[in-house]
C-alpha cells in the first residue's frame, strides 16, 4: 500500500498503458482520476480497472487547458488533493516527411507534447499549495533513436 490516501490524475486513460498504470496505483492504495477524449473507450478502461470508489472518470482533451483544469479539480473536489500526474496521452502517425500534412504534424505534437504540459499546467498550482506532488512522465525510446518508418512528428515529440 505504498500509494496509500495518494491521488493520481493519468491522462490518455483509453490507452493500455494508462489502464496499466491506474490499476497498479489502485491496487497499491491510491485514488485516480483517468481521463480520455474517447468517452466509450474510457468507460472500457474503467470496467477493465474495476476500481470502485478509487476510480473516477472525465471526459476531456488534453489539447484544452480548461479540459485539464476540470480534470484536476474533480480530482481535488472528489478526494481532497492531488498528488501524482501521469501524462499517459500520446497518438502515434508515423508517415515519411514528404508525405506528411501539417495536420499530421500538429495532431501528434499537440497530444503527445502540448498535452502533456497543458496537463502539468493545470496540476502544478495544486501540489505547490500542498508543496507536495510529483509529474511522472511517459517517453519512448522514438525519441532518442532514429530509425525507418518512424514520424518525425512522433519522435520529436517523444524527444520534448
């Protein structure tokens, strides 16, 4: 129970690794509050946790301020604190430079960078009032090495 009376907000909750993560935290005594854009997807996410009242979930993007900001304040109102952000989002669209938009572009960096410092954005003014909190963030080895097939959008990202 080393995560005892602890609050988590993961964001990307749709997504294997998050689902990962908030059963562990779960199980190691912690609350959290799972977020996803993809509302079905999180409520999958949630039956495949099984957390009870340790679990709560939100709908929102991680692109939006005010959509992180909600996230933290249900984390705040629901359990009192919040204590650990996990910036779990992150999209994928690996395409060769000469064939990739700027939407393509721009959809990758702003999920998989932009969110997470939207996301911090809005956790960080809570763990300094309790000055107390930690960021726990998600990499990949996409972003330290360079290799065929894989999006400069995705390992810049990654890299930031």
């Amino acid at each position: 129970m080393r995560l005892k009376d602890k609050v988590a907000l993961i964001t990307g909750g749709g997504g294997d690794v998050a689902i990962a993560i908030a059963a562990k935290f779960i199980e190691n005594g912690a609350k959290v509050v799972l977020t996803d854009l993809n509302e079905p997807l999180l409520h999958t996410s949630a039956q495949k946790i099984n957390g009870g009242e340790a679990l709560q979930t939100v709908i929102g993007n991680v692109c939006l301020l005010e959509d992180q900001q909600r996230a933290v304040d249900l984390a705040v109102s629901r359990y009192g604190r919040l204590d650990i952000m996990v910036p779990c989002a992150g999209v994928i669209r690996h395409l060769p430079i000469d064939e990739m938009s700027a939407e393509d572009w721009k959809w990758v960096v702003d999920i998989n960078l932009t969110g997470v410092f939207l996301s911090c954005k809005a956790a960080v003014p809570v763990m300094k009032r309790q000055q107390a909190g930690r960021i726990v963030m998600i990499s990949s080895v996409g972003g330290r090495t360079g290799r065929a097939k894989v999006g400069v959008n995705y390992a810049a990202s990654k890299a930031g």
